[in-house]
C-alpha cells in the first residue's frame, strides 16, 4: 500500500509540474473543457489500473530486493587499510575474505615490463620522487613502500599474477597508461598475459579507451570495462561494460546502459548509503575499500531486509533525492 501511495504521488507530482512547466513556457492557462459524464469514472478506472500494477511492481521490490546480486570488488587490492595497495602482502590478505575480484593497478616500467603501482609519481608509497616508467623493474621492486601501517616491497605483476592464479583469486586489471609508455605496451602485455587472463577469468579496465580497443580487437571474450570518472555523456563503446564513478550514477545512465547490453561496475563505494544507492541502480559490481561492510549488506538484503529502509530508498529514487 505505501510502495503504490508513493508511485502514484510521484507520478501526480511530476504530471502537475510537467503541466505549469508548459503553460508558463506557453504563458497560456489550461483551457477550460466541460467536465463530461464518464471523466470522473475513467479518471478512476486509470488510476485503479496503475495501482494494481504499482503493487506487483512494489511486491517484486520488496520480496526481491535485489535482481541480481552485484559482484565484490576490492579497491587496489586491499580491505579495511589491511596492507600496501597493490601488493602481494595486501593480495594474500584480502584474498582470505571469498570475494569475487580485486581491482589492481598495472603499469609499465623503464625496460618494458609491468609493475604494480597507482599513482603515476612513487613518492607518496615509496618516498621516490619519479615515475614507475623512470625506473627499471629490478630498480622498483628493490624499492619500499609504506601504508596502513604495513611495509613491503613493490610487487611486480608477474609475481602478482601468479600468487592470484595460486590462490584462485581473480582479478579487475587496470591498466594505467602515460605518455612515457612504449608505444607497442599493449599489444606486448596481450601478448604475455592475454592467455592467462582469459583462462583464469581475469577482466580488465582503464581510463584509457585505447587500451579497451585493443583488448577488444585482442579477444573479445575478455571482459573489459571503460572507466568513467563523471556521468557526463553516454558513450557508445565495443567495452563489455563501464567503470563509473558512484556520485554522479543514476537511473538515466542506467536505462541507458540497459538498452546497450553493457555491465556497471561503481567506485569508489565505502559507506551504507552509497551501498544502497548501487543496490537501488541494480549496478552489476561494487568497488570498495570495504569488503566486509559490502558483504555484510548483500547478505542482510538478501537474508533478512528491512522494508522501511526499502520504501525510503525508494522514494528517494522516485524524488530524485540521490
């Protein structure tokens, strides 16, 4: 009954202003029509029709919460500060808590290999005021880096890649390129790596459409998603999905995407409101800082959820309070 009061308010809403919208576009009155005997009737019927299809709709909702349960996916490797982003140590630890991806950063270094970093400058890890495409492999993983509390080693992506196969664990891989970057880079890491990550069910991401195109043109069966960091435009790719940064998200790009065939990934979700607002949008996977909290919410939706949280999430969809 509230989930069809709500629908039915919002739709009344939004035809009343779409109405004075027009006529002070128009700068016109509505015309004054005769009532006629069966308007009152009709008016009725209308909206005893929509309300019997709210409440299906709303029952769904709430019996169903979820439509499809979305993946979890670790930021950079690690889960509430347990290690160094991007490192074997942080990988090991994360892998213990059965999620389904952890989301790591790639990039190339000074003799053409790969190295696990983020940031484009080494100084805030590693205290080294340079780029990983400065420095040799042997050189960067001499290096330390310090997070959290943890210190270690720089990991390289073969070592990485390796110990993720071991422990079964597989892997979102982004690719971070630069304008120091060889200009073969991808088609020598598809070359090397293309193999394993298809076999291992490893997907890929980045920034950088380029790198989509060419891991498309690689092996299409690999999943690969272009991240967008603002809901700007809707861009028309050959991506298995997008990467979409969680704030700017709604049900626009989503009905887009819909209509597109294309996955959602959000990022960067740390918080129960932005966990409910990716449920609400029925995004295909989660990118957190938090594992547990994300595990802890899918299962209490799915287990045991709360119908008043499910009715205010949904009215806050419906008046557009996201």
């Amino acid at each position: 009954m509230n989930y069809v009061l709500l629908k039915n308010a919002h739709y009344l809403m939004l035809s009343y202003f779409l109405i004075k919208f027009v006529s002070f576009l128009t700068e016109q009155g509505l015309a004054d029509y005769p009532r006629r005997k069966f308007d009152r009737v009709l008016r009725w019927l209308v909206i005893s029709i929509a309300s019997i299809f709210f409440a299906v709709e709303g029952y769904m909702y709430l019996i169903f919460p979820l439509e499809t349960v979305p993946v979890t996916i670790s930021h950079r490797g690690v889960s509430q500060e347990n290690g160094v982003q991007n490192t074997i140590q942080s990988l090991e630890k994360t892998a213990l808590l059965k999620l389904d991806y952890i989301e790591m950063d790639v990039q190339e270094t000074k003799d053409g290999q790969f190295v696990m970093m983020h940031d484009a400058n080494l100084f805030n890890l590693a205290g080294v005021n340079a780029s990983p495409q400065d420095l040799t492999m042997a050189e960067l993983t001499a290096l330390d880096v310090s997070e959290n509390g943890y210190r270690t080693k720089i990991s390289s992506f073969d070592a990485y890649l390796k110990r993720a196969n071991e422990l079964g664990q597989r892997l979102l891989i982004e690719i971070k390129t630069s304008k120091k970057d060889s200009s073969d880079m991808m088609e020598r890491f598809l070359k090397k790596y293309g193999p394993t990550i298809k076999k291992y069910g490893h997907q890929m991401h980045s920034l950088d459409y380029c790198v989509i195109e060419k891991v498309v043109k690689y092996d299409a069966s690999i999943k690969s998603f272009f991240i967008l960091p603002y809901n700007t435009i809707f861009p028309r790719t050959k991506a298995s999905g997008y990467t979409m940064e969680y704030s700017t998200l709604d049900e626009n790009f989503v009905s887009k995407l819909w209509q597109a065939d294309k996955l959602l990934y959000d990022w960067t979700v740390n918080d129960v409101n932005s966990i409910a607002k990716s449920f609400r949008l029925n995004v295909d996977g989660i990118i957190t800082d938090d594992v547990q909290l994300v595990q802890s919410s899918i299962k209490e939706l799915k287990d045991n959820p709360k119908y008043t949280d499910l009715l205010l999430n949904k009215a806050f969809d419906f008046f557009n309070f996201t």
